[in-house]
C-alpha cells in the first residue's frame, strides 16, 4: 500500500524558515517523480514544486521561485520542501503527492504551516 | 502561471448530469493531454479521479467522464449522488509545471 506521511509542519515567525519532510512507503521511492502542493485556509489547490527520480531536475510555481527548494534522498525514501523568507500567505497545508505519469495519483495527509508573529 | 478557471460550484438533484468546466490556455490545458482532475471531501487530501483528460484510475465510478475541446476540459458527473457532493478541482500539465484549477464545489440538491 502506497503511504506518504509529512511532517515538520508548525507555527513560524514571517521572515522565519522551515523544513518540511515526507516518508514514503510502499513503492520503489526512486522511480516516481514527487510533488508538493498546498492548500490555504479556505482555498483552492496550488502545485509549488516536483523533482525528478533521480533529483536532477526541480521545477517551481513563480511564487516560491528563490525561496522554497524541493529535495529528495532515495535512500531514505524520502521527499523536503526548504522554505524561507516566509510570509503570512504562505500558510497552508502541505501535501506531498507521487506522479503517475503527468497526474498526482497517491497524496499524503498533509501537514500545516502557519506563518504569524 | 494563472489558475485554470472553473464555476464556483455546480448543482444537481439525485440522478442528473452536472458539468464542471476548466479552461486554460494553449500553454496548459490547450497544448497537451495531460489534464486530471481531484475530489476533495472538507478535511481530507485530494483524491484522483481522471488523469490524461479521459482515463479513471481503478475504483472510480464509471458515471464520472473526462473530456477536452480547445482550451476548456470538463468533468461530466452521470446520475449524480449524495456522495458526489464534494469540491472539484482540475489540474493540466504546463511544460515542466503544473497549474491547478480554481476549484468547483458540487451540491447534490
């Protein structure tokens, strides 16, 4: 059975930084292209960033270009989003999703991230 | 990198058709196949229920239809049921990015 677990999700001043982490499990981690997407408070679905298999290739939605880096270890079946310089619009739920060819087939629980003072 | 656009919300009573809308632009929806489309229930993660315009994953009804013409793709629920009443959202392909539609929230009367 396919399992995304995020974590790393919280409460964080504007300006502040954070590191978000997905578990996967129950595929072969390496041969999928990831994804995060996040969802505001009341909001529609925004796609942020994917990452090729092998890691080589990272691609960003304009509004977090420069700021947030999306990063997977293989190894550890494992999937980060690094977010900095964050604002108050970037509080959302987190989701980190899996490829199956160009659509989002398997979506993890999804953590939240509040920027606030 | 503008959202797709869709109708706020759509309804229908027990049994009837309802369509969603989605348009873009010949750089997204337009210019590839590649369309899909997520039920989300209020608290939950999003599901797939149509990806490459047409194609349902194993487990969705059949009564859920995918289709495209030009730049508009829609989601075509056949006899539609109280537990079709959820938020809608269509995603195309872009080149290398991923624009997200800006959701359709469906009311079963």
């Amino acid at each position: 059975e396919v399992q995304l677990v995020e974590s790393g999700g919280g409460l964080v001043q504007p300006g502040g930084s954070l590191r978000l982490s997905c578990a996967a499990s129950g595929f072969t981690f390496s041969g999928y292209w990831m994804s995060w997407v996040r969802q505001a408070p009341g909001k529609g679905l925004e796609w942020l960033a994917n990452i090729k298999r092998d890691g080589g290739e990272r691609y960003y939605v304009d509004s977090v270009k420069g700021r947030f880096t999306i990063s997977r270890d293989n190894a550890k079946n494992s999937l980060y989003l690094e977010m900095n310089s964050l604002r108050a619009e970037d509080t959302a739920v987190y989701y980190c999703a899996r490829y199956s060819e160009y659509a989002l087939a398997y979506w993890g629980q999804g953590t939240l991230v509040t920027v606030s003072s | 990198q503008s959202a797709l656009t869709q109708p706020r919300s759509v309804s229908g009573s027990p049994g009837q058709s309802v369509a969603i809308s989605c348009t873009g632009t010949s750089s997204d929806v337009g210019g590839y196949n590649y369309v899909s489309w997520y039920q989300q229930y209020p608290g939950t993660a999003p599901k797939l229920f149509i990806s490459d315009v047409t194609k349902r994953p194993s487990g969705v009804p059949d009564r859920f239809s995918g289709s495209k013409s030009g730049n508009t793709a829609s989601l075509t629920i056949s006899g539609l049921q109280a537990e079709d009443e959820a938020d809608y959202y269509c995603c195309s392909y872009a080149g290398n990015n991923y624009v997200f539609g800006t959701g359709t929230k469906v009311t079963v009367l």
